[in-house]
C-alpha cells in the first residue's frame, strides 16, 4: 500500500507523495485538480524516470539541486532528504498545499490509486545498499553546521496577523417620482327636459262678445344640462425612509508564520537548560 506523509502548518494540512513513473504523477496531478484541489506542485519533470539514473551517475551538485528545489516545502529535514533522494533515482514528488478538510480523504485516495510508493519501504531499499540518509551538501552548509554559538544569537518567529477594515460601497438605489396622467372616467347622470306642444281641435259653439279681441299665451321651455365640477382628493400617502442593518460575515483568508525546527543531538539533556526537549521539536508560534 502506498504511504503519503502528511505535515500540518497551522489550520493547512499538506500531503506528499512519491512517483516511480512520469506518467503516475501526472495522473495524480490532474485528479487533484479536477476535484478542486489547486495548489499541487510536481518536482523532479525533467526526471527520466526511477531506476532510470543511478547514484554512480550523478554529482553533488545535483543532490544539491534537488534538495534546494524542494526547500519551500514544510518537510522535517530527514524527509526533505529522503524525498531529495527519490528525485536523484529519477522519481517525481507531488506535493499538495491547502487541503481543504472536507477533500483531505479524496486526495489521499487519489494519491494511493496512481501508485504512490511506500517511501519507509523504498528508503530501507536504499540504506540496504549504502545510503546514509541525512547529508550536508556543499562546504557553506557544513560550516553553517560546524559553526559554534559565541554569543547570545536568535532566530526571529514571524508571524502575520489579519486585520479586517470596513468600506462604503453603492448597493443601487430606490427612485419614487410622482408625474400626472390623464384617466378616461365616465358616470350616468339623469337631465329633465320641459316642451311646449300645440294641439288644435275643431269645435262648434256661440262666440262671445270678446271674441274679437287680441291675445296671446307664451309657454317656455327648460332642459337640463351636465356641469363637470372637479374635486381633488388626496388618496394614497407613499412614504420613503431608510432601514439600517447590521451582520456578522467571516472573512477567510492565509496569513504566514515561520516554523523553528530544533535538532538536538546531546547524549543528555540537561533539564534546567530545556526541559522536555529529548530529540527533534517541532514548534509553532
């Protein structure tokens, strides 16, 4: 079964993993992309492959070129070399930074299906035919080791810290404007009208003695008629104000700290000097 080491740096978790083939490794880098997992990095491409390039065939310089190529990498130092190794034979190292949790079980399948080597095992296999394991690579570096503390010397643990500021942006706005059209209305309404009729009828009986006289009988005549009046009223009040809310929102983002490694070689440990500490310490600030 393929092993993958894992690292944590803070709330980001980390996987890596050995590839004997160009193939496997390309493979396993396009999966973790096609699941949502964007921060994979493939070390060792120009690699022919392991067993392709033996320890007979290559210098110190590329030893160093390997180790440093893998630098950024949150490894412990006797796996940064192990994997510094494997890139020598040929392998080729994936290296996924940011694993969210909800996908940290997908990538290690991912990782295992594409045949990620069981590196504990394939390092015995080199320590059986002579690797040492941790080396130094270049004079500079064995100075820096040999190099002895004359003074009171310190080693800064820089931490980023996030604030978050608040800004004013325009979310749109909310117009009500009023403008005046006209609406055809129609209503019934009743007139009366008045009308003078003439009728004659013929009769037969004795005039009398003013019958000869003048006269004259006016009747008038009268109609109704619509008069429009117009009375405004008020109908409708539309009011316009503003609601002022507040809310919580996370903001999620990275900030960046150094990691301190301490190798302690000692036979003994003196506890008053540092308690506690009996080996490799890893501490997080």
């Amino acid at each position: 079964m393929a092993m993958e080491h894992v690292y944590e740096s803070g709330s980001n978790r980390s996987l890596s993993a050995m590839f004997d083939t160009r193939a496997e490794a390309d493979r396993a880098v396009s999966r973790l992309r096609e699941v949502g997992i964007a921060d994979v990095v493939l070390t060792g491409e120009d690699n022919p492959g392991y067993g392709a390039t033996s320890r007979a065939d290559t210098t110190r310089d590329d030893d160093r070129g390997f180790f440093e190529s893998i630098g950024d990498f949150f490894f412990p130092e006797e796996d940064r070399h192990t994997y510094a190794e494997g890139l020598n034979r040929g392998g080729f190292l994936v290296t996924v930074s940011n694993v969210p949790a909800e996908l940290y079980d997908r990538a290690l399948d991912i990782l295992d299906d594409e045949g990620a080597i069981d590196l504990d095992a394939r390092e015995s296999e080199w320590r059986s035919e002579g690797w040492a394991g941790v080396q130094t690579f270049g004079s500079e570096r064995a100075d820096l080791d040999r190099r002895d503390v004359t003074g009171d010397e310190h080693i800064d643990v820089v931490e980023e810290r996030m604030s978050v500021a608040k800004r004013e942006t325009d979310a749109g706005r909310v117009r009500v404007r009023s403008y005046v059209r006209e609406v055809p209305v129609e209503q019934e309404v009743e007139l009366r009208s008045e009308s003078v009729n003439i009728e004659r009828h013929p009769v037969d009986r004795p005039a009398g003695a003013d019958a000869f006289e003048e006269r004259s009988i006016e009747g008038r005549e009268y109609r109704e008629s619509a008069v429009v009046q117009k009375d405004a009223r008020v109908v409708e009040e539309i009011d316009v104000h503003k609601d002022v809310e507040s809310h919580t929102e996370t903001v999620r983002d990275t900030v960046r700290k150094t990691e301190v490694e301490i190798e302690d070689d000692r036979d003994t440990v003196d506890p008053t000097i540092n308690p506690g500490v009996t080996g490799r310490d890893d501490i997080n600030r």
